[in-house]
C-alpha cells in the first residue's frame, strides 16, 4: 500500500474494477481536453456560419469518445472505491478519513476534542 500500514476495518481495493474504470476516465478526459475546447469553441462561436457550426456539433457528438466529457467521471475513494462521502482534498470517503486521522496518518488533521 505504498508505506501505509493496513488498517483494521477498511476492505482495501474493494472496488478495484470502479477504481479502475474512473483512472480510464480521468485519462480519457485529459487526453481529449484540447479537442472538446477546440470544438466548444466553434460550437460557441456566432462569428461562423450556422451550417459549420451545426458540422462541428455533429463531429464534437460523434468523434469524441463518450467518455472524454468531465461529466462523466465520479470521484471515488482511492482506497476503498466508495463513490459517496469522499472529501477532495484527500479523495478518500469520510470513513477512511477518519480511520487515517484517528490512527494519525493524516498530517495536519487531528481527532477534535472540546
């Protein structure tokens, strides 16, 4: 796990396939960025034609891959593969996060007493 300890009670890689899938996706997305700015940007643009800009909707719906639209991707939980409840800033879910921060993994985050 790369320098982390095992953890009692976090199934690691429990959804590796969906881990997995979504890193494709972010991939995806990355590599096709310039082309989807290129065609939202004729697609936008009311300088052209109506007729080259239908042209370019129609080739920015079928030559792009489906998967190459941020929209499509789902954050998820690194460890776990949990799709809900994971915070950005580590892209772990609450329940991982806690078990970091209680065991003290987490730089910087501690357990709140009051």
């Amino acid at each position: 796990m790369g320098g982390l300890t095992r953890l009692p009670g976090i199934a690691y890689m429990l959804g590796g396939r969906r881990i997995l899938k979504d890193h494709l996706k972010r991939l995806t997305v990355q590599q096709h960025e310039a082309d989807h700015a290129v065609y939202k940007a004729m697609v936008t643009d009311t300088t052209l034609p109506l007729d080259i800009r239908l042209q370019a909707q129609r080739l920015f719906e079928t030559e792009l891959p489906r998967d190459a639209f941020a929209s499509r991707v789902k954050n998820r939980c690194v460890l776990t593969g949990r799709p809900r409840g994971v915070h950005r800033f580590a892209r772990v879910s609450r329940i991982v996060l806690r078990t970091l921060a209680h065991h003290g993994l987490l730089p910087g985050v501690s357990k709140a007493s009051w």
